[in-house]
C-alpha cells in the first residue's frame, strides 16, 4: 500500500504531467478559461487516464510481450492497440457526457475527442511501459497522474479568472498570458523534480 | 474560419480566391498554434534545434495533407460512433510511411528523430483539422486546409527554434552539415569551426534549451501578432 501511494504523489507533484514534463498542453491551454470547464475535463482526463493504464498494462503484459498469449514478440504493435484503447474509451466518455451533461458537452467542444490526442495519455502509458510498473503501480501512476493533471489544469484556470481584471496590455490579454504563466509555473515546479518520496518513507 | 460546405457546382481541382484563403489563413489570421491552441506539445519538445524542426514541419504538412485527404474522401461512410478510431488508423498509417521514408532518405536525421515523428500521431493538429474541417468538406478543400495548416505550424515552429538554438547554444543549423557557431566563444559543441564568432563575450543562455523558454516566446509571438491584429484579441 505504501508504494501505492508513493507512485501516487510523486505521479501528482513531483513528476506532473503537465508542469513538468509539458505533457497534453493543447486542451489545457485551451479549456483553462473558467474554473468551470476546466473542471470538468480534468474529471474526463482523470477517468480515461485511470481506466487506459491498466488495460494497457494487461495488453502489453498477457499479449504484447513475449511470455504472452501469442508467445512471441508484438511490441511493434504496442503504439497502434495503445492508441485504439485510448480512443475507445475517450468515444464512451463522450457519449456520458453527452447523455447526462448536455451544457458541459457544449462547453468543452472539440476538446472532448481531442483528449484522445492529449499527450499525457499516450506518454502516460508509454512511461508506464518504459518505467516497467506493475500492475497497482500502473493503476496509482494513472490516478497520480490524472489528478496532477486535474490539479494544474484547476490552478491555471483559477490563476486566468482572477487575472481578467488586472491591467495586463490588450494584446497579451487571454492565451498569451496563460502560456507565459504556465512557463513560470514549469519552472516553479523544475524544483520539485528529484524528491524521492520512498526516502522519506524509508527514513 | 470558413467551415460550411460549399454547395454550388464546381470543377474538382478549382483553385479561386477561396482556395487562396484556405491556404493563407492558417499562416496568420487562424494559425493553429497561436490562434487556435493546436500542437503545442511537439513545439516545445523540438524547437531546441532547427534542423529536426525543419523535417518535422515537411512531415506534418504530409501527413495533415493526406489525412485531410483521405478522411474528407471517406467522410460519409464512416460511423459517428467511431469516427476517431477510423481517424487514428488513417494517420497512424501516415506516420508510419512518414518514418519508413525518412529512414530511406536520410538515416542520421531519423535516427535524431525517430521519438518526435511517432509524436504526430498524438499531434493535435492533425486530428483537430479532421474534425473541425475534414469530416465536413470536399476532399480538394481538405487538402488545400490540411496543407496550410501544416505550413502555419511550420512558420511558428521555425520561427521559435531559430531564436531558441541561436540564444541557447550559439549555433544554427547544427546537425545539418551546414551548421554554424554564431555568437559566443566557441568551445565544446563544433571542433571544426573554432574562430570568427560574433560576441565572443556571449555565454549560452540555458533557459532557452528548457522547454519552458518556448512557452515564453510562443507567449511573446502571440502579443506581436495581437498588437497588429487587433481582431484576434480576447476580449473576455
């Protein structure tokens, strides 16, 4: 349990997905105008990033490698099935919320089947595979690393609604703004990088 | 941006002033990074040297071309439910040609880029230009957006590593064959060009090879465009 959690937090603070590795930064740029939306895909990303790392665990496990079913070799296929899960599952979240949260589905537009291409899905499983996690490892690295990813793009959106009404020069106003902040936050967060969270736990 | 239907008859490769539009507005009025928020990951990921940015915009420009193409020609057949698998497949294969090519072509490059040309694939730029443009135009049109918008990516995407790679290591084009030391004394990158530096005073800013210097000057690009076009700014 206690590796649990510390594949957890370090996946959410020190390792964030977003600030820094600068891993799915089109939708977060893009959805971060109000708290409200930006809510509402962090959720989207935490479930699809929780529900793809562990089936893309068991695919590269049990048929990809080669101890698997097939016996032999598949790992040339591993970016296509990766992806093909990942898409799958983003197509199911968009018909919930497009059954329960007609207004969210409106707001979050494009976005929604873009999470498909967000990057830190893709590079989540693809570290989870280069990083070699087992199987509750993967499953608290995509929770980590869903809600770190919640927790930034949150941030950012608190941070771009309190700073509509500061004076900052017409044409920067918006998406200029929010790229030079997120630069700023990268590298607030670069010294977080190197904190092992087991050492603390072993001291 | 222009996304209705064109309904009145017209011949199959027409080529009029709403073609031109489709070309030119992606390098400025709809740029996909400065405008419309699309592939902002693979511009910080390789925008610290010229060169692999330079092969990776000729690859985006092919591989958001065709996936227009093919995608606007198959547009009614394919089932909304799973569209974006079909739209996955279609690229992936793409990209894959793309690689295979560029491994025939010239070994040392794709060796450099083998990680960023898998990337177009989750290249939002590609997939965003499918749903928005692709699934409802004429394949001609498709093309003529896939290719500008693949430009306008390639404009903003050179643009940021010349600056990134002449303030961070001093040189351009390194890799290339051609490359250069520009400013700041030459020390340990290139042996063979070792005088005749501009500014040899200059010490390699590091801040520009982080990938957080890219987010600063995209930042800056956007305040330049704004400030003379002044119907982009947000005025929210």
């Amino acid at each position: 349990m206690g590796e649990f959690f510390n594949v957890f937090i370090k996946a959410a603070f020190v390792e964030n997905l977003v600030l820094a590795y600068f891993l799915g930064m089109c939708s977060y740029l893009a959805v971060s105008k109000t708290v409200k939306t930006a809510f509402g895909l962090g959720l989207a990303v935490i479930f699809v990033l929780g529900i793809t790392m562990p089936i893309n665990w068991l695919i590269a496990e049990y048929l990809l490698s080669e101890n698997g079913v097939f016996g032999m070799d598949l790992t040339f296929l591993r970016l296509i099935l990766f992806i093909a899960v990942i898409a799958s599952m983003v197509q199911l979240v968009e018909m919930i919320v497009e059954k329960y949260s007609p207004s969210l589905y409106n707001a979050l537009g494009i976005f929604l089947p873009l999470i498909t291409v967000n990057c830190a899905i893709l590079g989540g499983s693809l570290f989870m595979v280069s990083r070699e996690y087992d199987l509750t490892q993967s499953v608290a690295f995509g929770l980590g690393g869903g809600f770190g990813w919640f927790l930034a793009i949150i941030a950012i959106a608190a941070i771009r609604e309190k700073i509509r009404y500061s004076a900052v020069p017409a044409p920067l106003r918006g998406l200029g703004m929010a790229f030079i902040i997120t630069g700023l936050m990268g590298i607030a967060f670069m010294s977080l990088m190197g904190i092992d969270p087991a050492a603390f736990a072993s001291n | 941006m222009a996304e209705t239907a064109v309904q009145e008859k017209e011949p199959l490769l027409a080529f009029g002033k709403n073609e031109q539009k489709l070309l030119s507005d992606p390098l400025n009025d709809n740029n996909p990074i400065t405008v419309q928020v699309l592939g902002i990951c693979s511009a910080l990921a390789v925008t610290s040297l010229v060169v692999p940015s330079v092969v990776m915009s000729i690859a985006v420009v092919f591989v958001c071309a065709f996936s227009s193409l093919f995608t606007s020609l198959l547009r009614n057949y394919i089932p909304k439910q799973v569209r974006m698998i079909v739209q996955l497949v279609i690229i992936a294969s793409l990209v894959t040609v793309v690689e295979l090519t560029l491994q025939f072509l010239n070994y040392p490059i794709y060796k450099q880029l083998s990680v960023y040309i898998g990337l177009i694939i989750t290249n939002c730029i590609v997939m965003g230009r499918l749903e928005a443009f692709a699934m409802a135009n004429k394949p001609w049109r498709s093309f003529l957006d896939g290719v500008g918008n693949g430009l306008g990516y390639g404009a903003i995407l050179i643009m940021v590593a010349l600056i990134r790679e002449l303030f961070g290591k001093g040189s351009l084009f390194a890799g290339s064959g051609i490359e250069m030391k520009i400013i700041g004394a030459s020390t340990d990158y290139f042996i063979n060009t070792q005088t005749n530096t501009w500014f040899a005073w200059y010490a390699n800013n590091n801040l520009m090879v982080l990938p957080a210097a890219a987010m600063f000057i995209i930042g800056i690009f956007i305040w330049i465009q704004r400030s003379y076009n002044t119907k982009l700014v947000d005025i929210s």
